[in-house]
C-alpha cells in the first residue's frame, strides 16, 4: 500500500510543479513536454487540464493496484513508475530552480 500512496504522492507533486512551470515561467506551455496535456490545457485550462491528467493517472494505478492478481508484478510495476516519477519530480525541481536564479539574477 505504501507504493501505491508514494505513487499518489509524486503524481501531485508532479503536477504542482507543472503547473508551477507553465503559470510561472516565461516559457508557459512550452514548459510541459506531452503535446496532449498542452493541447488539453489550450481547450480547457492549464489547472483542469493538469486535475484530468493527473486524476485519471491515479485512477489507473489505483484500479491496476486494486483489481490485479498478480500483486508482485503490480509491485515491481509501480515501483518502476515511482522510481520513473521521481527523477521527473526532481527534474521540475531543477529546471525551475534554474529559472528562479536566471531570473533573479538577471534583475
């Protein structure tokens, strides 16, 4: 369980920081990487897109982690994800870190 919670975890922390990337930088969407999300977020909203996103992602897993059998390949399935989430999470760290200092260094 504690898999699928850190799953959760960084699915948020994932799009706080997205949104962080895209409202707060002067890139905007050129800040986010997957083309449906931008296209989304173009159609409805950066917040909503970003919920929609994100919600069905933790409906997936949490429907895979619930219903599926084989538990142990659930396991190692979610904690390829996590480990694939984290370097994404501390990727968006990094990057808007970067940002913050150009920024305030160029002031």
């Amino acid at each position: 369980m504690a898999v699928l919670v850190w799953f959760i975890v960084l699915q948020v922390l994932d799009g706080i920081l997205t949104y962080c990337g895209i409202t707060h930088t002067s890139l905007g969407l050129d800040y986010e990487g997957n083309y449906l999300l931008v296209l989304l977020a173009i159609k409805v909203g950066v917040s909503t897109a970003l919920i929609l996103f994100k919600g069905v992602s933790i409906g997936i897993g949490w429907l895979i982690f619930k219903y599926c059998r084989d538990q142990k390949m659930i396991m190692h399935i979610l904690l390829f994800l996590n480990g694939f989430l984290t370097c994404i999470v501390l990727e968006h760290m990094y990057a808007l870190l970067i940002i913050y200092d150009v920024l305030h260094r160029s002031s």
